[in-house]
C-alpha cells in the first residue's frame, strides 16, 4: 500500500535515521574509554546510572535495534507491524525520557534526540506514513544521511574542555570553610567532593598523580555534596565521614573512589571501611553524627554558591571540572607549598 502523503513516508524515514544516528553516536560513547560525542556533566551521568544497561545491555543498543527494525519496515508493506513498532518505541520513549527527568535528574543531548524521534516516528506512522519502493538511488541518499546525522550531532554535542585552573589569588569573598581550612607548611587541598560522581573520579586520577609528583606535603580536606541523583553518594559520603572520624578519611575516600559506583550502597560501603581498618562497631555509631556533618557540609557549600563538580581550591587557585591535567596540578601544589 502506497501512502496517498509521500512526504509522510520520507519524514519518517527520515526520522529513524536520525534516531539512528543518535544511538550510534550514543554506543560509541558508551564503549570508549571517554565521550566522542557528548562530554557534558548530564551525558555522563546519564551514561552512569543505573538505568542505563538494562539486563546488561548498553541502552543505546536497544535504540539501534529499534531504528534499524523502522527503516527496514519503511520499505516493506507491513502496516500492522510497522504500528505496533511505532507505538511500541514512543511508549518506551516517553519512559525513559520520564526516567531521566524523575529518576536520574540530568538530561544527555543526544538522548534528547533519539527518545523524540521515537516519538516523532510513531506520529508520522500514525498520520499514514507507507512503505518507499526501494531503490539503490534512496539507500544510498539514506547512508549519506546517517553519517550527515552523526557528524551533525558530534558538532552539536561538543563541548570544550573544562576549565583548567585559573591561577591567582582568590577573591576576597572565598567561602569560609575553604579559608579556615589553610594551614601552614605544605599544599591544603580543599576538595568539594561526590563519590558516585563520574567527573569527581576522573579528577582523582589527576589529582593523586599530581601530589605524587609535586615532592611537597599535600593536605586533604573534603566536604561532601552527594548529589540527589546519584543514589549511592550519599551512602558514600556518609562512609568518608564515618572514616575521617576515625582518622582513616585519606584511605576511605581512596577506597571509595577506586569501587564501582553500584557498589556504593550502605553494605559495600561498610566493607570498604573494613577493608581500610576501621572499627565496625565505632563506624555504626557514628553514622547519626555521619548524617549531622554531610548535611551541614552541604548546606555551606551550597550557601557559597558552589554547583560545578568537582570543585577544588588549592592555596590561592579555584579550580572547577576536570580538565586539569596532572602537570597542571603539580604546579599549583608546589606553588601552594611554598
């Protein structure tokens, strides 16, 4: 059967190719050792969570499978499947997109390409969308729209490095925990920290290579700011706190940054802190005070404005995200040191 509305035949293929671009680009940056396409903090922790390997499958797989399965039925007469397709990816689409804004709390650009463009599928099916005759003319006009749709979403979704550090003194309005936290001799590291965090982890690679090399003492004190949508720093920063009581903060937070992030909950927390040594029986009694801190740390870390993690100060220099090098910090903790 012919549609008696071409274009709504085109429109929908059309639309499967860039939803199929979309989740192409979105496997790569699942499978790669850091993001081709989309860097951002919401990216990343949509990548992160927990909802994003269904049964172990990398999500953007399933959205692979269901563009290719649409443009394959654009060209077969199949009007019942093709609905049932359809209807079936908008409904998933819409949960998901349910699921990023109630559940995760963070949005990935190039989700917020392929989820409508389910959505936009369906309605071009709905509306009367037929099968195109094949052709080799239209295959290949479709192949050069698929790579023009991941080149335009690479361009799109590019963001430049975070900002590294800018040296020079801090403002005279620093926060008050950062300046009551200076002392003398050494490097204090004053460090705003979530432990589920993806660029939090990524920092640390950084920053332990850099205090490794820089040769000066290297002082750390970390406030807690779990984010509501990373479901397991809460639990992990209540274990730093537990820890840092019993003068084991260093080691616990190694620890804690080291495990994977969906073992952060209370139980794999509470082995970590066996595993650095400290006393269970203390640990468990200092989870209420645990509570006290954590909340207080992140209310005066959210009254001095702070939002961008991770966010350090190292003597006189602020440094916001991770796009500090490690050569870069050694330097600032060796001029911090002196």
């Amino acid at each position: 059967m012919r549609s008696r509305r071409p274009w709504l035949s085109v429109a929908a293929l059309g639309i499967a190719v860039i939803g199929l671009g979309a989740s192409v680009a979105s496997l790569i940056d699942y499978l790669g050792a850091s993001p081709t396409f989309c860097a951002e903090t919401g990216c990343a922790t949509v990548r992160e969570s927990a909802w994003a390997h269904p049964l172990g499958v990398p999500m953007p797989v399933l959205g692979i499978a269901f563009f290719a399965a649409a443009i394959a039925l654009g060209f077969v007469d199949a009007p019942r499947l093709r609905r049932i397709l359809a209807i079936a990816g908008a409904v998933w689409a819409a949960a998901l997109i349910a699921v990023q804004a109630l559940a995760i709390g963070a949005w990935c650009k190039l989700c917020l390409v392929a989820d409508p463009a389910a959505i936009g599928y369906a309605l071009a099916v709905l509306a009367g969308a037929a099968p195109l005759r094949r052709s080799a003319m239209r295959f290949a006009a479709m192949g050069s729209a698929l790579a023009a749709a991941v080149a335009g979403l690479a361009l799109w979704t590019r963001v430049e490095p975070p900002p590294g550090p800018a040296p020079g003194p801090l403002p005279s309005d620093a926060p008050a925990f950062v300046q009551a936290a200076r002392a003398p001799g050494g490097a204090t590291v004053v460090e705003v920290v979530d432990f589920e965090c993806p660029f939090c982890r990524r920092m640390q690679d950084q920053l332990a290579a850099a205090v490794a090399q820089a040769g000066v003492a290297v002082r750390m004190v970390r406030k807690m700011l779990p984010l509501p949508f990373h479901h397991h720093a809460m639990p992990a920063a209540l274990a730093y706190c537990c820890a840092d009581a019993q003068g084991k903060g260093d080691e616990m937070a190694a620890a804690l940054f080291a495990a994977p992030p969906d073992e952060l909950t209370p139980e794999g927390c509470e082995r970590l802190a066996a595993g650095v040594g400290c006393d269970l029986d203390r640990y468990r009694r200092d989870l209420p005070g645990a509570e006290a801190r954590v909340a207080a740390e992140m209310a005066e870390v959210r009254a001095a404005g702070i939002h961008a993690l991770p966010t350090l100060f190292i003597g006189d220099t602020r440094i916001e995200g991770a796009g500090a090098s490690a050569d870069e910090l050694t330097s600032i903790l060796r001029r911090a040191a002196r």
